[in-house]
C-alpha cells in the first residue's frame, strides 16, 4: 500500500469517527454525557482548587515557622556575641588597670623590679 493510500485511508478513519462522535455528542445521550462531564470536571477543578489553597496556607505556615526560628537563632547568636564582648571588654579593661597599678618597671635600658 502506497503513503498516500494509507494517508487517505487515516483521513477517511478519523472522518468517520469525528461523524460517530458528533452524532453521538448531538444526540440525548451525547447531551446527558456532555452535562455529566462538565460537572465532574467542575467538581474536580473545584477539589484541585481547595487542594491547592490548602498546600498553599500550609506554605505559608512552614515558611513562618522557619523564618521566627531563624530570628530566635539570630537574636540568641547576636545576645551570646554582645555577651562575649562585653566579657572581653572586662577582661580587657581589668587588665590596664592591673598593668597600669603594677609596681614592676621595665625600660628598654634599665629592668628593675622595685619591691
């Protein structure tokens, strides 16, 4: 069988069946068919719709959640560092105020320690 033949003959199936199909979906029960059909696909848009209201509100819950867990953790890192230098800061300042009372002098020229 030549393409051509076999191109008319796929023209002439799909011809035949878009007739049986459109006389069917003209007829009453095609009309009943057609009215089921779109209230099913109404109902499930509708179930898609709440299903993806949902997924969305629980979205927007975790990404709530981790956001106040971010910010617990960088209010408790920035408290730790404040505590940190403000430890350092005394250690720091205790340290001058030891150096400067110190009675022990050192020149580069003369080291003496004075009792």
């Amino acid at each position: 069988m030549k393409d051509s033949s076999k191109i008319l003959l796929a023209v002439g199936f799909g011809a035949l069946a878009g007739g049986i199909a459109g006389y069917y979906l003209n007829s009453d029960n095609g009309r009943k068919t057609r009215k089921q059909a779109v209230k099913e696909i109404k109902r499930r848009a509708d179930e898609a719709n709440e299903k993806m209201h949902e997924l969305a509100e629980e979205a927007k819950t975790a990404i709530t959640d981790v956001a106040d867990k971010a910010k617990t953790y960088l209010n408790t890192a920035s408290d730790r560092t404040h505590d940190m230098l403000a430890h350092a800061r005394e250690s720091f300042e205790a340290g001058v105020k030891k150096a400067q009372h110190k009675e022990d002098v050192v020149t580069p020229n003369n080291v003496k320690a004075k009792a």
